[in-house]
C-alpha cells in the first residue's frame, strides 16, 4: 500500500517504477564508463509546487485508508 511520488509531483506505478530503475541503472553505466550524461532538468518552483500538492493528496489518501 505504499505510495511514490516523483520529484515533480507525478506518482510512480508498479509498471513506471520498473522503466525509471532501469533508466537510473543505464545513465550509471554510461557514466562509469566516462560519458558524460545531462541528468534531469532543474527542480523549478512549478515541480515544487505539483510535488507538495500530490504529498498532500497522498496523505489525505493513506490517513483515509488507515483503520
């Protein structure tokens, strides 16, 4: 019943988390191997924002559920 969010708000699935570990697990490759890779885009006040909206549904959410 445990619930992840993104930085920028949007939650992960069981069918995302795995694309995103897999994703994580090749940058960390390649720059092992001395590529050079961009990484992900700022954190901007907008993701903050979507970010603490989604934690807070989230634990509406999950107090909601609790017996």
């Amino acid at each position: 019943g445990a619930q992840a969010l993104k930085s920028n708000g949007q939650p992960f699935t069981p069918d995302s988390i795995g694309s995103a570990l897999a994703g994580r697990m090749v940058g960390e490759h390649l720059r092992s191997m001395g590529v050079a890779t961009s990484g992900p885009p700022p954190f901007s006040a907008a993701d903050r924002s979507r970010f603490l909206q989604a934690l807070d549904q989230a634990v509406v959410k999950a107090r909601k559920a609790a017996p």
